[in-house]
C-alpha cells in the first residue's frame, strides 16, 4: 500500500516535472512538438509513459507488448495531424478561395475518416494484449495527461505574465 502511494507521488511528480519542461518549450507556438528540444520530449514521454502505465495498471508483460503497438499508432495519428496542419497552413485567410476551402473540407473528413480506421485497427491490435476496460481508461488517461499539460501551460503563462507586469510597474515607479 505505501509502496503505491509512493509510486503515484512519483508518478505525478514526473508528469508535474515534464509538462513544466513542455511549458517551456511550446512558448514559441512555431516550433513544432518534432522540433522540440530531443531532452523535453523524451522527458514528456516518460511522464506519459508512467501515467498511462499507471492508469491501465499494466502487468510488466503486458506493458512489454503494449508499448510497441501504442507508440506505431500515436506515431501514425501524429502524422495524420500533421498532414492536417500543414494543409490548413496553405490556405490563405487574407485571399478566400471557395474551391480550396472545399478542398480542405473534404481532405479533413478522409483524414477523420483514416484517423478512425487506424484507430479501429490499432484498438483490436491493443485488446489482444489489454482488456476492453484498460482501452477504455487509456483514452481517459490520454485526455487527462494533455489536460495536465495544457493546465501547465496555462499556469506558466499567467505567471509569466504577472512578472512581466510586476516588472513594468517597478519601471514606471522608478520613472
């Protein structure tokens, strides 16, 4: 039992740790997650990794088996996000093409579409290693883990913020 707790303090302190390390690195909202420091990554990663473990309370065989077949799916998800993201950015918001817009109209729903087919696939790949109750918490694991970061986020931006007007009142005191 204290072994547990133990291991969830730990737990929520890697996710705490790594998404601060996020936080820093998406304040430039250019630089892709591809192009993010290989240190932040591997650190978000892990977080990711001991929380989801954690969530789905993997056994260590099935943990062996699963990893493999989640990271090929979140690698091919990912890229299909970012065909999505790369086909918005050639549209020009200044210059409205009907016809293009259209166009990326239907591209989004053959990307949803193939988005779901890879989903369906890669969760009867999963169920042979997991049971339907841990692929069922793993989608809410996902969505608790981006949440944690995007609270991050959040939180290091109003803190930076208040420093940055803590500073400008400092200034126009002195002045």
């Amino acid at each position: 039992m204290v072994v547990m707790k133990n291991i969830k303090y730990l737990i929520v302190a890697a996710v705490l740790l790594a998404s601060a390390t996020v936080v820093r690195a998406q304040e430039d909202p250019d630089v892709p997650p591809q192009q993010m420091d290989p240190k932040v990554r591997e650190r978000v990663e892990a977080a990711r990794i001991a929380l989801i473990t954690n969530r789905l309370g993997l056994t260590p065989d099935q943990a062996e088996k699963f990893w493999p077949i989640y990271r090929e799916f979140a690698t091919k998800r990912g890229e299909m996000r970012q065909e999505w993201k790369q086909a918005q950015r050639g549209l020009d918001p200044n210059n409205p093409d009907p016809a293009k817009q259209q166009e990326l109209i239907n591209m989004g729903l053959q990307l949803k579409q193939r988005e779901l087919d890879l989903e369906k696939d890669y969760s009867g790949r999963i169920l042979r290693v997991i049971s339907a109750q841990q692929l069922m918490n793993l989608r809410r694991a996902e969505q608790d883990f981006r949440q944690m970061v995007l609270n991050q986020l959040q939180q290091r931006r109003a803190l930076q913020q208040r420093r940055e007007q803590f500073r400008e009142n400092q200034r126009l005191k002195r002045n």
